[in-house]
C-alpha cells in the first residue's frame, strides 16, 4: 500500500493536522479532545511567542490517501544558546500502529532538523518541554490530568523501532485524599514557619500583569538548574497565562515571601480535562458553560504543575508550606485527589517529599533521543 509523507503546505493541511487525533483515538476511553481553538492558536508563528525564536515544519502521512500520521519538527535557538546543544526536537507525533508509518514520519522530521545543521533530535515536545511533553510509558489505565499527554500503549515501540533510546523519564504522582499524611506535612510546614520569616498568599487576578512578572521572576530562576530546561519570555509566560486565565482559581495559586521578597510560587489547576472530554473541542455553542468557575469548583480533583523556590532558598523548606496550604484547601474544598505532575526522575529533592506525604508515582513519561548525524558525503532527499 502507498505511503506518502508531505509537509503541511495549507490551512486545509494545518486542519487535518489538528483534527487527526479525533480518527485515531475513537476507541481510546482515556483521550481527551483538546479545544480545537487552542491548538490553532499553539500552532499559529503569528500568535505564539515560541516561535520568535524557534522554527517547526509541520508533516502528514498518508496511506492510500487516508490520513494515518503526523509529527512536528522543531528548532530552538534559545535551548541551543542556554545549554549549548546541537539538537533539534519532535513533536505532536501521532501515528498508525505500524512501524514503517512511524518510521516515515520520524524520518521526515529527522531530515528537516539535519538540514538545519543539527546531529540529535529529543521529543515529543509539544512545542517545547515548557508544554505538554513526554511519551506515556507506565500508566495507561488511567486518563490524562489537565495539560498532560495520553497515547496508545503501542507508542513507544514504534519511536524505538525507529532508532530512539531514553532521554530522561518524567515521573507523575497520585496524591488520594485518603492517603495523605497531613500530620507529618503539618508539622514539617510549622517547623519551617516558625524558624523562618516566609509568608504566602494567594494569587491576585486584579494584578495580573505584575502576577505573571513575579512568576517570570521565579520560574526562570527556580528550575535554571534542571535537565532541559529553557528560560520562558515574559511574551511566552503571558502567551500561556491568557490560555489559563479562564480556568485558574486564586485559592490553588500561592507566592511565599521572604522579608517580603518574593522567592516561590505554586500553581495548581482544577483537572479540566472533566470538562473538556464533554466539550469534545469546541466551546460553542454549549462547551463554554463546563469551564464556568461554579463547575470548576466542583471537579473533585487537581493537578499541581509547577511549585518551585528560587536557588538560594532551595533548602529552607519552603516547598512544604505550599504542601501544607494544599492540604487545607483539600479539607476545606472537599478534592478527592490530586497529581503532581511532572518531576525529572532523578530529582530526589522534589520526588522524595512527595513520596513521603503519601504520593504514589503511578505514571511514568519518557523523553526521547536520537543521533542523526549526517554520514559524509550523503545528501538528505527528505521533504523540503
């Protein structure tokens, strides 16, 4: 049968690009259908800050005319200048259960990123490791927390029988209400706040440009040290504020302070996924009502995406008040669970007191790598 791999050249390509997970997850009970509007906009150069310093070309499979596949080549000048990596990426890889179709498309992205004078590719990165990424390895009996990936169980031995080894491995904890141990959390928390000056507060909507300036601030120097990170613009840290404005609630959002420094932040969201498996991609005309802050309230679970302290204050147990302030809010807004998610593996830091409170990792992420170099004298024939 043909197999045929082209770049997205249209608005007609883009569309099938974005609605092509809607064929090829329709048994998958565990797939939630993103907005349709969101992933225009992620994918659009003109509206998303990412691509002022970064490049994708777009590819579609087709078996027979059919769709069957898709993945993103990507290029990303400020991860080359902050690590001083030669590499490129992959991303929004979607394919078939069949060797030979992944194999295509990962080679369509491979030759465009070799082309670009780059020797490695690492993915999936959707676009970059600040967005939703990592391959589901472990853990697929259970769906996706909000702003998490989801693929069939057959994904990674076809990005391996391509050629990948293992990156890194992201791990995701489960937190139940009924395995939490609030009276060791409780007590670390009051030990921290009576030998130190910290103080937390919630987030302020009203302020929401100097909000999102403190947490610039924080993110770009709390996670500096972490594998393949990548400073966030402000443009970029707004770009994704304005997707999460409608969904945030102030009382999951804290900042600590020190001698009224700010030195730490958190940032948990409701697991909207409950909302958008009914909206089913789109907000209109009904999908709007599910995202409503009296039904955001009311989704019994949440996920914990990002809670950092600056360097200096790494070590002073910091991370603890956050906890702790979850915990009441669990108590006092009747959450039933929820995910912290996602941590680097070897980060013992960040992984053992999670484990300690009661978390269990019940899900596992893999980030992917491949050498490309280009063998002397060889001239790449993949797809402009």
């Amino acid at each position: 049968m043909s197999l045929d791999i082209q770049p997205v050249r249209t608005a007609k390509d883009l569309d099938a690009f974005i609605r092509l997970p809607w064929a090829l997850y329709g048994g998958n009970r565990n797939w939630i259908p993103p907005l349709i509007s969101s992933e225009r906009r992620q994918l659009d150069p003109a509206r998303n800050p990412f691509y002022r310093h970064a490049e994708a070309r777009h590819f579609l499979a087709r078996r027979n005319g059919r769709l069957v596949g898709r993945v993103s080549a990507i290029t990303n000048s400020r991860h080359a200048e902050f690590h001083g990596e030669n590499i490129g990426f992959f991303g929004y890889f979607e394919s078939e259960d069949d060797p030979d179709t992944a194999r295509a498309l990962l080679a369509a992205a491979e030759g465009w990123i070799r082309a670009q004078g780059l020797d490695r590719i690492r993915g999936p990165v959707n676009p970059s490791i600040n967005d939703p990424c990592g391959l589901l390895i472990e853990g697929f009996k259970w769906p996706p927390f909000v702003l998490m990936t989801v693929n069939p169980e057959y994904y990674p031995r076809l990005v391996e029988a391509a050629g990948y080894a293992k990156a890194k491995d992201l791990y995701a904890y489960i937190l139940l209400d009924t395995d939490v141990v609030r009276d060791k959390v409780a007590r670390v928390a009051a030990q921290v706040s009576e030998r130190s000056r910290v103080t937390l507060r919630t987030l302020d909507l009203s302020r929401f440009e100097d909000e999102l300036g403190l947490i610039m601030e924080i993110y770009n120097d709390a996670w500096s040290k972490n594998w393949g990170f990548v400073p966030m613009t402000q443009a970029e840290i707004r770009f994704a504020a304005e997707d999460l404005r409608p969904v945030v609630l102030p009382e999951l959002v804290y900042f600590a302070y020190l001698d009224g420094a700010p030195v730490g932040f958190s940032l948990a969201l409701p697991d909207i996924n409950h909302a958008l498996r009914r909206a089913n991609g789109r907000l209109f005309p009904f999908g709007w009502f599910y995202f409503l802050k009296p039904i955001l309230r009311k989704i019994p679970a949440f996920r914990i995406l990002a809670l950092g302290v600056k360097r200096a204050h790494q070590h002073s147990g910091i991370g603890a008040l956050f906890y702790d302030m979850y915990m009441k809010a669990n108590q006092k807004l009747g959450y039933k669970a929820a995910e912290l998610s996602w941590t680097l593996e070897d980060n013992e830091p960040m992984n053992r007191p999670i484990r300690q409170m009661g978390g269990k990792p019940y899900k596992i992420y893999r980030i992917y790598e491949k050498a490309i170099n280009q063998k002397p004298g060889v001239r790449s024939q993949e797809p402009e």
